[in-house]
C-alpha cells in the first residue's frame, strides 16, 4: 500500500510514517524540512514541498508521476494562540490556509492517483467541534479545523461513487512540539489509534469525524 502523509517529519507525522513503514507500506512523507528521524523510518521522503504553494503541489505531483496512493493523510498543521483581547488576523488567516484550504487542495491535485478504494484522511482536531467548544479563544485553529471539517464532509459525498472514503480524525492532545508537550498522548499512541481508526475507515461510514480512540465526536 501506497501512504502519503504531509508533516510526516516530526510528531503525528513522523510517527505515522513510522507505523506504516513498519507495517511494510510504502509511505510517501511529505514535508517542507527533512528530518534524520524521517529519513531513518525507510520512507521516501519528498522534502521541500509547502503545501500551502501551488507551484510546490504541481512539484509533488510531478514527483510522483502516475504512482497510486491508497492511503493520502493529510496531517500538516499549525496552532497559534489568540484571544478577544490578544487578537492576530495574519496569525488566524495563515492557520485557514494551512488547517483548511490546504489539504482540501492537495487533495484536490491528487485525484487522479486516488483510485476507487483509495482512503483519505484529515487530521482535525476537536477543538473544530462547535457543540464542544466549551472555552472560547482559540479563534483561528477552531475556524480552520471547523472548515477543514466541512471540507471533508463534502468530499466524502463528493468521492463516494468513486469508491473513495474519507474521515476526519482527532488525534487526541498528542505531546508535540505543537502544544509544547503538554499534552497526555504520545505521538506513536495517537498513530497506534488513528490507524485502527483508519483500518476501519469505509464507504459505510465515509465522512464521519472520529476520535482516536474511536468516540464518534458532535459537529
């Protein structure tokens, strides 16, 4: 099996990469920088790809030729902190662009190597669940994974006669460099529980968003 992950040099990433290659997959890891990490997991790595950069997305594709992919994770994210009081417009447009719009366009340009039983699958996060959002703050990475969330419900209807199924998957709070390791997961306990997630990912119940460890979260 063909899997291609964007972000796959650190953290979730680099743990899913490493899953996966274990497994003996072949896996694609897509990142902007490489990583001695990455590189020691056995996968291709096809560095230098900002997939917020047209021009890097038509360099991926080129790289990749007419290879299938049966596995395409969209991982790549970012989080920044604002506030009512601490607001950052530039810091909230750049997370929409990262969070959201960027992995519905590569997903987009990668079409035509997704062929029918093929899965996609975007990192999301809870804090994108409005029924959830008990705290407030956070306005950028809760708009973007809230898009990226629409996006993949979309898809998921969009791809279905193409015999394609897409989830939207929460990690968990995954101790990366992210969050500054504050968090209660470790990266390969969230890659064990995304792929068991992923293994039972179908036509069935394509377009579902998902905790790792398997609860069915609210929009």
């Amino acid at each position: 099996m063909n899997v291609l992950i964007t972000g796959a040099n650190r953290g979730i990433g680099l743990a899913l990469a490493q899953l996966y290659c274990q497994r003996g997959d072949t896996v694609l890891g897509v990142c902007r920088s490489p990583s001695a990490e990455l590189a020691a997991t056995g996968a291709m790595v096809m560095d230098g790809i900002d997939v917020t950069r047209p021009g890097d997305i038509g360099q991926l594709k080129q790289q990749l030729g007419d290879r299938r992919i049966d596995l395409l994770i969209n991982n790549a994210g970012i989080l920044q902190h604002e506030s009512l009081a601490a607001m950052d417009f530039e810091h909230i447009n750049a997370q929409l662009q990262v969070n959201a719009v960027a992995p519905l366009r590569l997903t987009h340009a990668l079409l035509e190597q997704l062929a029918s039983g093929a899965k996609v699958v975007l990192i999301t996060s809870r804090m994108g669940s409005i029924a959830d959002n008990g705290s407030g703050g956070y306005y950028g990475y809760r708009m973007s994974k809230a898009a990226l969330n629409a996006a993949g419900k979309s898809l998921a209807i969009d791809l279905k006669p193409r015999g394609i199924a897409v989830a939207m998957l929460h990690p968990g709070m995954v101790s990366t460099r992210m969050i500054n390791f504050a968090g209660d997961v470790t990266p390969a306990q969230a890659a064990s529980g995304l792929a068991a997630r992923i293994d039972g990912l179908d036509l069935n119940n394509s377009g579902s968003f998902w905790h790792a460890n398997g609860e069915l979260l609210p929009w």
